[in-house]
C-alpha cells in the first residue's frame, strides 16, 4: 500500500497535525499503511513527523533518513535529514 487512491488525506492529516491533533493525524494516515511500506516522500515525511510527535524518535529518525534517500532533492527531506543528523551526532 504506497498511498491511498484520494491525494487529499495527507493534506487533511497536515492539517491536524499542525493544529496538534497528534493522534487523530495517526488516525487519518492510517490509509498510506505500514510505515515500512511507505514509498512517497511527502508521506515518508509526515510519518517521521508523526513517529517522532508519537514518542518514536528512533522510527522518526529512520523515516526521515529514507526519505532523503530516496528523494535527495526534495527540500523538505534535506531540512528533516539535516535535522536528524544534528539531533543525533550534535
């Protein structure tokens, strides 16, 4: 499952997650299945953001990784994977 058929519930689980609603994005994302088995950057991104606001920084850190990975010149996978490198090693 790469992503669901509608575009529009990433933009709904955006949303939530910038008005703190934490858990309810978790639940509005569930559609885009398994992290492991994410394969579109943008929702790589939100599943990191999500993991890492869910108490999984360790998950978070490796979703942002693969998202950078997967797509380097993606702005905002280069500003997460800076970020993780400077939580991680300082």
């Amino acid at each position: 499952m790469a992503e669901p058929k509608n575009p529009r519930p990433l933009d709904e689980v955006k949303d939530l997650y910038t008005r703190g609603l934490y858990l309810q994005a978790y639940e509005r994302f569930r559609p885009f299945g398994p992290f492991a088995e994410i394969r579109d950057t943008d929702a790589l991104l939100m599943a990191g953001r999500l993991a890492n606001n869910l108490g999984s920084s360790r998950l978070a850190a490796a979703l942002h990784r693969r998202a950078f990975r997967k797509d380097p010149g993606h702005a905002e996978a280069r500003y997460f994977y800076a970020y993780t490198l400077l939580t991680l090693r300082g």
